[in-house]
C-alpha cells in the first residue's frame, strides 16, 4: 500500500501531475469560454437578422451583416475573456466560428436534422 505513495515523494512524477492539472485546467477554461463566445455570437446574428428584417440597418445583405456582428463581437464580447485566450481570438478566428454557427443552424433549419446536407449542397454548387 505504501509502495506507491512513495512515487509521489519523486519529483519527476509530481510535476507531471502538476503538468496534467494545468493543461486538463486551461483546456476546461477554453471550452467555457468558447462556449459563452458562441452563445454570444448566435445572440448577436439573431439580434442583426431581427434588425435587418425590420430596416434598422437599410439594404445590408448576408455578408454585410455577417461583418456587422463579427465587429461587434471583436469589439464587445472577446475584451470580456481572459486576458490569455485574448491573442488567440482574432477576427480571422471569430468570422470563422461565426460561420461555423450559421451554417449548423441553416442545416438544422432546412430538414429538422444536423445531417449537413447544408454543407454538402453548398460544396456541390462550387
């Protein structure tokens, strides 16, 4: 029984598991924090298909409106995460999840089921 504790006295195996804390810890943080960046983003492209429908923003069509609330995101919801997630949410990044959450949303919309056939139409067209 005690043979095994004493493993834990070697300082290779306690900054493994120090090691392993910290990674499984941030890689939780990261997920959290991706997570309340989707939800804002479908906030925000719900709120933007609201406004665009009623004309609060004019004659602004999809990818118009796609680049008002990857700005707004930019500039609203990432100053709100860590500080060290921050240089990795660039706009690049942000427009990409934002596309990402569009095109599961027209997929579920257009049959009921997340089965891409979004995805697989669009490429198709191409």
């Amino acid at each position: 029984m005690t043979e095994w504790l004493s493993y834990l006295q070697e300082p290779l195996v306690l900054i493994s598991i120090a090691g392993a804390f910290v990674v499984l810890t941030l890689f939780l943080d990261l997920n959290h924090n991706t997570h309340r960046l989707r939800q804002a983003l479908l906030q925000l492209m719900l709120r933007a298909e609201k406004q665009a429908t009623s004309g609060a923003y004019g004659s602004v069509s999809g990818p118009e409106l796609m680049d008002l609330v990857v700005k707004k995101a930019v500039a609203s919801v990432v100053p709100l995460l860590p500080i060290y997630l921050r240089p990795f949410l660039t706009e690049k990044f942000v427009r990409h999840m934002a596309q990402l959450l569009y095109e599961k949303a027209y997929d579920y919309l257009d049959d009921g089921q997340l089965n891409h056939s979004f995805v697989l139409d669009k490429r198709d067209e191409a």
